[in-house]
C-alpha cells in the first residue's frame, strides 16, 4: 500500500523519464520500510501514525527519491529528491553483483580459478571506491571481496551498466568481521531499530543510531 501510494504521487515520478525526449530512465524501487524511531523523532506526523519510507534510485541520472507515507490516513507527507546520492543497494542487487563478480574474466585470471558467489563478502560496500573510474562516472557501483589468507581481492562493479570496472589486490590482517554480520547482528538489531534508554543517577536519556552512522539524543531530563 505504500508503495502504491508513493507512485502514484506525481511528485515522486518526476525524475523517472525525461517528458521532450519520451524516454523513461531506468529507475527501480530499492526499499520500502517502517520508519526508524530516530526517524519518527523527526516527523511530529508520525508519532502515532504507521509512516513507511519508500526508496527510488534513478541509474541514468544517480538521483534518490523519498517518499514518506502515512499509512493511517493514505497520504503521502513528503517526497524529497536527492542528486548524486544513492542509497544502501537491495539484497538482490548485492546478490547481481556476486555474480558479476564471480563470473568476471578479471576475477578469474587474479584468482587462477573460478570462486563461488558464496567466497565474496561485503557485496553492498560502497564506501571503499573513492578514486576509482565507478565514482568519477558516478554509477552505482559496489565492491564484492574475496580473501585470500593475508590478501584481499576488491572486485568494483559497475550496476547501472553492469560490468566489472576492474580488481585489486589488498594485504588484509585479521580474519575480518563482514559488514552484512555487524549490521544484522548488533547494528540494526540493538541501535537502529529501536529506541535505547540509559540511566545513570539522576539523568536518563533516549538513543538510537541514525541512517548516516550518526548518534541521536532525545529526551534528555534529569
């Protein structure tokens, strides 16, 4: 239903097809969720509402579009657009990008052997491509690793073409911790998808993590 509500608001297509040329851009919904306690924080509306956030990302021009829908009254409240920003990529798009990556002839001749989707771990990292050709072009583009004993193999790949732009080799230290594990088990789980409450003497507080890694403080008394 959210969903729905979203496209069907003319505010959220606005970007999606470009009206002189007759041409539709590729555009593909990337997430529809409840929204965060950090978040409700935020939208006086929301506080006794049932509010979704739906997510659109625009590949041919690297635009994000938000909606924020108030299930409880079917409305739409906002819808805000965001030029070169992408937001985290769906479970299936890190999915596409392990086997991109898997099947790359790059991959192949630095690993001397075909690996399994299931060897690459941080699928959805974006955070690691600063410099490279994916940036510059601004596509949206991730970086499935595989790790060798002490070495590490970035693959960065392209999703709004889709290619493999091209690999490299990292000396790696510990076993790592994969990022999909910290989200799941700790991250999301006890910061950002609920509220934390903390006592010490006379003062108690209200906390959650943000969307941007940030920390929100509310209800401070003592």
């Amino acid at each position: 239903m959210a969903l729905d509500l979203a496209v069907s608001d003319p505010r959220f297509l606005f970007f999606v097809a470009d009206s002189a040329a007759h041409t539709t851009y590729r555009n593909e919904i990337f997430s529809v969720e409840l929204l965060s306690p950090g978040e409700i924080s935020k939208l006086p509306l929301c506080k006794n509402a049932r509010c979704y956030r739906v997510e659109l990302f625009n590949f041919t021009r690297n635009l994000s579009t938000i909606a924020i829908i108030d299930l409880s009254t079917k409305t739409v409240l906002s819808v805000q657009h965001f030029p070169d920003s992408q937001p985290e990529i769906p479970e299936h798009l890190t999915k596409i990008a392990t086997q991109i990556a898997a099947y790359s002839p790059a991959v192949l001749k630095a690993l001397g052997k075909a690996p399994d989707q299931g060897d690459f771990i941080m699928a959805s990292t974006k955070t690691a491509l600063n410099g490279t050709r994916c940036e510059r072009s601004l596509h949206l583009c991730v970086a499935p690793t595989f790790v060798d004993g002490q070495r590490a193999l970035w693959t960065i790949v392209d999703l709004t073409e889709p290619r493999v732009v091209g690999t490299r080799w990292t000396e790696w230290g510990d076993p790592p911790v994969t990022e999909g594990q910290l989200i799941d088990e700790v991250v999301s789980a006890e910061l950002c998808r609920r509220d934390n409450w903390l006592q010490h003497g006379l003062w108690s507080l209200k906390y959650s993590l943000t969307g941007s890694d940030g920390i929100e403080v509310r209800e401070v008394k003592f």
